[in-house]
C-alpha cells in the first residue's frame, strides 16, 4: 500500500511538472537561476562522486562469484579518481587521482576483508538487483539525451535557444532528461524498496524523506541552470517507472530475505 501511494503521488507530481514546464520552464529558469548557490553545487558535484564510489564498492563486494565485475570495480575506481580530480584540481589532478584511488581500493578491499563470505554471499544479490537498476536508468537516461538534443539554460546565449521538452530539439545538448535527477531518484527509491520492511511502522516518514531527496535535487539542478524544471520531472518519472518495473522482481526475489509486513 504505501509503495503504491508513493508512486500515485510521485506519478501526479510528475505529470504536473512536465505540464508546468511546458508553459514556464524558461520563465522559473530565469528566476531560479544562481549558479553561485553553495547548497545546489555541493549537490552537483557531489552526487556523482559518491554515486562512483558506491559503484567500486558493489564491484568489489560482488566481484568474488562474478569474475567480470573486477572490470567494474576498476572503471568505477578511475571513474571516481577522475570525477574528484575535476572538483579538487589542486594541487595537481595527477595527484588527487592517485590520492582518490588510493582512497577508493583501501575502502574496498577494507569491505572485501571486513565481511564474511556469509555476509557477502547474503548481500549479494541486493547489490546485483541495484547496479541492474541504475545502468537501467543511466541506458535510458543517456538515450534520451542524444535523441532530444536540448540545450541547457546556462548555455543558451539568447532566449530563441530554447525549445520545449515535450519536441526533440537537435541542438547538441544534453538537457533533457536530468541524469542526476534520475540517478538519484532510483537510488533512494531502491533504498525505500530495502528499508520498508524493516522501518514500516516509520514509512511516512521514509517516504518523506526520499521525496525530500529527489524534490531537492530537482530544485538545484533548476537553481544550477543545468536543467529545466520538465529536465528533472522526466528524470524522475524515468527512474519511477524503472524502479516499479524492478520492484515486483524483487518482491519474488527478496521477499524471503526481509521481514515483510502485511
């Protein structure tokens, strides 16, 4: 009942602000738009360090039965070395790469040591089911942005730039849909799927604070001008849509492994 409420309420939240946008996505732009707003860039740019390090973290916890995954551990972890690199470039990138995979292998191999081969055997697949999830939304997302092409606002020069979401605009841009919207979303609504079982008598509370989530990188995606308000709905709507289709696997799956309540 509450995951259905939570996707009722997500889905009409949604589908208002793609309608919203399509009438003032560039007017809440202008007014929204602060590129200097210290809480929108520590969003921006520290999501997708820590969704890369979470990333090396769910290689190395798996890469014991699944061989192959040791490729991911390693792209993750260079992907993670360079992503802090961008955001801390002094005193030399070389340096923070080698610093920030120095930092990533020791927290993994930590875990890797830390944990039992029991306790990795039992969280095992929950890992498998969200990297399945993420690279799901991340396909999708990444799709959209090559076929809709739209600018995004801190890169337009002049109003005539902008185009309407619901049109693909082949400018070359990757606004539409907010990947770091739709990252997050399937993260936390995955984490909700987890977690429900265990903190059910608290699950207003859980829900509110995974809407809070989204809503709030919504906004500082908004403020950032890296995306329109319709950029970060769709993004939302995408991960909602992923993580129901994903969900009722994982009812089947996990539904042993939790405590469930009636």
């Amino acid at each position: 009942m509450m995951k259905r409420n939570l996707t009722i309420f997500m889905s009409c939240a949604g589908i208002i602000l793609l309608l919203a946008g399509a009438r003032w996505d560039l007017a809440i732009s202008d007014a929204l738009y602060a590129p200097d707003h210290l809480f929108a860039i520590l969003l921006q740019d520290g999501w997708p360090l820590i969704m890369k390090l979470m990333l090396a973290l769910c290689f190395a916890l798996i890469a014991d039965r699944r061989p192959a995954a040791y490729i991911g551990w390693g792209g993750a972890t260079l992907l993670f070395a360079q992503e802090a690199s961008r955001i801390f470039p002094r005193p030399s990138a070389s340096v923070t790469v080698l610093l920030a995979m120095a930092c990533a292998l020791f927290l993994c191999l930590f875990l890797r040591r830390r944990l039992s081969p029991a306790q990795k055997a039992r969280i095992r697949p929950f890992l498998i089911a969200y990297l399945q999830l993420l690279f799901t939304v991340l396909i999708i997302t990444g799709v959209l942005k090559l076929l809709w092409g739209r600018i995004r606002y801190r890169q337009m020069e002049d109003a005539a730039q902008f185009c309407v979401w619901y049109r693909p605009c082949a400018q070359a841009g990757t606004s539409f849909p907010s990947g770091h919207t739709s990252t997050l979303a399937c993260t936390l609504l995955f984490l909700f799927s987890m977690l429900l079982p265990r903190f059910y008598p608290q699950r207003h509370l859980l829900a509110c604070c995974i809407c809070a989530g989204i809503f709030l990188m919504m906004f500082s995606r908004i403020v950032m001008g890296a995306h329109f308000l319709s950029d970060t709905a769709a993004g939302m709507l995408i991960a909602l849509v992923c993580w129901k289709c994903c969900d009722r696997q994982w009812e089947r799956r996990f539904g042993s492994k939790r405590t469930a309540k009636p």
